[in-house]
C-alpha cells in the first residue's frame, strides 16, 4: 500500500469523509518513511482526484460523494448541517485550548459529521455565573467556552444564514461581561456585520466583537489539532 491507500482505508472506517485532524488519529503514518506525516495527509487530500472537499477541514472519497450526500443530508438541508458543521469545530477548538464548552439544549442531538455535538461539548449544564436573567439570556449562545473560573471566556455566534442582528443583540445584553463575542459566518457575510456594527447602538461593544469566517475557524482547528497531535 502507498500512503494514498493508507488515507483511503481510513476514511472507509469512517463512513467515507473525515476532518483532517480525524484522519491524523485514524491514518496508520507508523510505515511512512516521513518526518512530518500529517503534512504529507494534507496533501495526499488536497492533491489527489480520489477525494473532494465537502467544506473546509473536512474530506471524502469522491467516488463516494453520493452516499456522502446522502448521510449528512447535504442536498435537503445544507443549511442545517453548515451551522452544525461550524458549531462542532467551535465546540472542538474550545476543547483543544483547554476551555470547558457548552451548547444549548436544543442543540445537542444535532450532528457535528456523524457524531452529536452533546457528545463534543464538555458540560452538559451552563454555568451559574451571574444572575438569573442574565443566564438565561446567554445560555441561548450557540457555543460558549468557560474559563478554569467557571467564567465566560468567549461567546460564538453561528450565522449561516440567519440574521446577524439578532447576535448581536444578545452581545449587547452581556456587554458587562469581560468577554470576547464572535460571529461565525461565511466570508461574504463579513459587509453585512460590519454595517450593523457600525451602528450608534453598538458603540460600546463594537471593539468587543469579532468576525470569525468559516475558512479561519477550519484552519484554527487544523492548527490546534496538529499541536495536540504533536504533543506541543
């Protein structure tokens, strides 16, 4: 077997599509005479017709990409997996930089690829870090990462196709908070938050909050994920 082979193998063992840092845990690199093996998995991915890119980080096999379709219900509701999708690699990147996180209720059956994002988040609970009324309000967030505290690190906002406003309204509620607000979203949606931002309204938290695009959030995950996988 060539180290093609090797990669194909694995994304077999997982329904045929894989985030690269699920093929670093999955490919057998032990035979690879390379120093750096989850470089040569990248590539072996972006340069070869035997895989496609389904959305950034995540690979499968193109002779596959019906059934692809299939199972993460691609064509009848793309917009529901994006924000899933997205949602997941916050979750992941919190993780991988030693914050606890939390979603919401009501997102917890949804799926990260094949796997519930309950099962990625490390609370199953929000936090009681303020009053009442104030968590309640937050708990709403689409991911937020807590400190060793116990205390709101960040907020993360999926918009995929949704109305940014709304976000940042609930960043607005928890301004007093010394905390950093994200907006998620594709990249083309970047004018559009720059103009609700813009407004008076906001003033006080509009160098509180970030726009994070979908490509970014991917290789932040990657990155993370290679140092995890290196020890570093």
């Amino acid at each position: 077997m060539n180290q093609k082979d090797f990669v194909i193998e694995a994304m077999k063992q997982n329904d045929y599509f894989a985030t690269l840092s699920k093929l670093y845990e999955l490919v057998d690199t032990s035979s690879w005479q390379t120093k750096t093996p989850l470089a040569s998995i990248r590539r072996i991915v972006q340069t070869n017709k035997e895989f496609y890119k389904i959305a950034p980080g995540l690979w499968g096999l193109s002779d596959k990409k019906q059934a692809i379709e299939k199972s993460l219900d691609l064509k009848k509701n793309e917009n529901a997996f994006n924000h899933s999708y997205y949602q997941g690699l916050v979750v992941l990147l919190g993780n991988l930089r030693g914050y606890e996180t939390f979603i919401p209720k009501q997102d917890k059956n949804k799926f990260f690829t094949n796997i519930k994002l309950k099962e990625l988040a490390s609370l199953e609970n929000i936090y009681k870090f303020s009053y009442e009324n104030l968590v309640k309000r937050a708990k709403f967030s689409d991911c937020i990462w807590f400190n060793e505290r116990k205390m709101p690190h960040s907020f993360y906002e999926i918009e995929h196709s949704t109305n940014i406003k709304n976000s940042i309204n609930r960043f607005y509620e928890l301004q007093d908070f010394r905390v950093k607000f994200y907006i998620v979203a594709h990249k083309k949606r970047y004018k559009e938050f720059i103009d609700i931002l813009s407004s008076s309204i906001y003033k006080n938290i509009k160098d509180m909050v970030y726009f994070a695009d979908y490509e970014s959030i991917a290789k932040q995950y990657e990155k993370e994920s290679v140092r995890y996988e290196m020890g570093i």
